[in-house]
C-alpha cells in the first residue's frame, strides 16, 4: 500500500508542475513586444529593418555552396573572386570619388562572402598591386582575419600614374576566379578589337563584369567594357561619380 501511496503522490507533483509550467509559457506567450505593438498600432513597418533583411536574404549563400556577392548593382555567384580596381591619376579625380567609392562596394562585397569562399585584390595603373598576405600572389580564404589585412591594404592604395589594362586583366584572369569585378573609367590607352580578342580567349569561362567610372552623362569611352563584358556573361554598368556624393 505505502508503494502505491507513493506512486499517487509523484503522480500528483509531477502533473501540479507540468500545469504550472504550462501556466507561465501561456503568460510569456501572452505578453506582446512593445515595440511591435508600437508598430502594429501605428500601422507602419520598419523601413530600416525590412532593408536589412532583404539585403541578408539576397545574399545568403547558395544551396550549392556558392556565394552571391555585389558591387554597384551587379551581382556575381561561385567560389573565387577577384577585384580588378583601376588606381590611375584619372580615377582620382572629382574629389577621389571613383576610388574611395571603389573601396567602399569593395569592402562590402567580401564582406558577404564566408570563409570558405575566396578573394583576390588587384590595383592597377602602369603597375599592378596585389593584396598578397600569403606571398604567392593566390586568392584567400574570406575569413575574418583575412578581411582585415585587405582593409589595411585598400588605406595603402591612392590614385596615381598611368594606365595598363591588358596586363592587369591578365593577372586577374591567371587565377582563374569563378567572377572578376573590373572597375575602370575606361581612360587611355583603350583596348583595340586585337587585345580584346585575346583577353576574351583567355577569359575561358571566367565572368567578367565591368564597371566603369565617369563624369556626367555616358558617353562613349567605354564601349570596350561592353564588348568584353558582353562576350564573358557579364554586365556592363555606368557609374556617374558626379551622383556618388559623399560616399
């Protein structure tokens, strides 16, 4: 009799805990977020917030793996990237707009990517400048460390000097990135249809997206961009430093 006395009495505390426990979720449940009770009464959304998580969604990486990544509205997918970035007096101009808005989508853009992702950052005017933290002039990993020392290496980088596409383009195209960001305002020496013809052999499968710098409504400098742009899968977009502000 006592052991059945004594199973009643674990039966009772145990249901007396499993109701009370359910009494307190059904209060915690009950109680509303001030903030979201300000904002279902004021009818409006956090415009804010919602930016924020559009841009995480749109952005999150890929079932396969991939990263999505962007700059200047163009977006690229894959594994591998790399950043060709002009740094020629001429990208200088107009208050250093181009480069320090340059630097800036930069920065962003890897920023998306994970750590098991890789980057690779080239500068060019007559010569190249390469973010090289390894030594062997290969892309990164995406990790947090690595993010860092490419910080410190755009603070390094002022617009300065000539111009040398097609060696730079080739660079970028020997590491054989899954996308390349080519950033430019297209100034002299142009690309003729001959060099064009060879970056584009070289490209083998490569994306390569071009952005291209200028000053006030398009005009026609850049139709190199967009043949090579054209003829890798990539986009082509027009930048008007004069609308960038403080950026």
């Amino acid at each position: 009799m006592k052991t059945i006395y004594s199973i009643i009495i674990v039966l009772a505390i145990s249901i007396a805990g499993f109701a009370a426990a359910n009494g307190r979720a059904g209060e915690e449940k009950g109680k509303s977020d001030p903030q979201a009770e300000k904002a279902d009464k004021s009818g409006k959304s956090n415009p804010a917030r919602i930016k924020i998580e559009a841009e995480e969604h749109r952005y999150a990486p890929l079932p396969d793996g991939k990263a999505r990544t962007g700059m200047f509205g163009v977006e690229a997918k894959g594994y591998r990237f790399v950043y060709l970035i002009d740094r020629s007096g001429s990208m200088g101009g107009d208050g250093n707009a181009a480069l320090k808005a340059a630097k800036a989508e930069l920065l962003a853009s890897i920023g998306k990517l994970e750590s098991t992702h890789s980057f690779q950052i080239v500068f060019y005017n007559e010569r190249p400048a390469r973010f090289d933290p390894k030594g062997n002039g290969q892309t990164v990993f995406a990790n947090d460390r690595n993010k860092e020392l490419a910080e410190k290496f755009l603070d390094s980088i002022s617009a300065q000097g000539g111009t040398e596409h097609e060696a730079a383009l080739r660079i970028a195209l020997k590491l054989k990135p899954d996308a390349i960001f080519w950033l430019t305002d297209a100034d002299r020496p142009k690309l003729d249809d001959a060099q064009i013809a060879r970056i584009n052999h070289f490209a083998a499968g490569t994306v390569v997206h071009c952005i291209e710098f200028g000053s006030g409504p398009k005009k026609g400098e850049g139709d190199f961009l967009k043949k090579i742009a054209a003829a890798n899968a990539g986009e082509h977009v027009y930048v008007d430093v004069k609308e960038l502000g403080g950026r």
